[in-house]
C-alpha cells in the first residue's frame, strides 16, 4: 500500500489519542501532523497541505464541528473523518454540506486503527 505523500492530520485534545493514533499512523508511511486545540489546527493548515483530518468533536474553544466548516473554506478539497467519544454526536448541517458521510464517524474507543487507514485510503480513492 502507498501512503507516501499522504498529509493527515489529527486534531484531538486527548494526548494519549493524538499520539498513538499519530503514532499508528506514521507506522504506515502517513506523513502526520496533530493538534490539541483546532485554533492549532487551523494555524497548521496555513502552512501545510493536509488531505485528511481526522477531528474529535468536543476541543476546548473552537469545537470540531466549527473546525471542519473552517477548513473546509481554507482547503475546499480536504476530506474528514469524524472521531468522538459522544454517543449522542449528530453531524451539523454545515458539516453535511462539506461533505462528511455518516460512515466516516467513529466512536471512540475505535477497536481496531487500521479502520482509520481504511477510511483514509477511501476518501482519496486509493482502496
């Protein structure tokens, strides 16, 4: 599988789940870039290509929803993938319109991370 060249990030207030799934995911040649906070988030996007962000919801200050409508008009073509602890967690219509898709929501704790390289390769097309 070639991820070369595959920009992620993870935004993730948690640090043990921003790093391992950072971790997990340069273990695969992703090339990872992570937040806590999605100010810091968008503060990396203005100086990094990133294809795919994966993006928990409930961040101090600017939640993960508000986040994706940001990046969105920053990166019109980045793709998202959706990673809450929320049971309760129902997509926004403004995240609809970017283009998130219920099956690119994951529940936390996510058993197996290998869904998160699936789902990235789907989302660029590359399965």
């Amino acid at each position: 599988m070639n991820t070369q060249g595959k920009h992620i990030l993870v935004l993730d207030d948690e640090m043990s789940i921003r790093e391992s799934l950072s971790d997990f995911l340069e273990d695969f040649d992703f090339q990872v870039k992570s937040a806590e906070t999605a100010e810091a988030a968008l503060e990396i996007l203005k100086s990094n290509n990133i294809q795919v962000a994966i993006v928990d919801m409930r961040l101090p200050g600017i939640d993960g929803n508000s986040f994706i409508v940001q990046a969105h008009e920053m990166w019109p073509d980045m793709k998202f993938i959706i990673h809450t602890g929320s049971v309760n967690y129902h997509m926004t219509q403004d995240v609809r319109k970017v283009g998130v898709k219920e099956e690119y929501v994951f529940l936390k704790p996510i058993g197996n991370l290998m869904t998160f390289v699936d789902a990235i390769n789907d989302l660029l097309g590359q399965t």
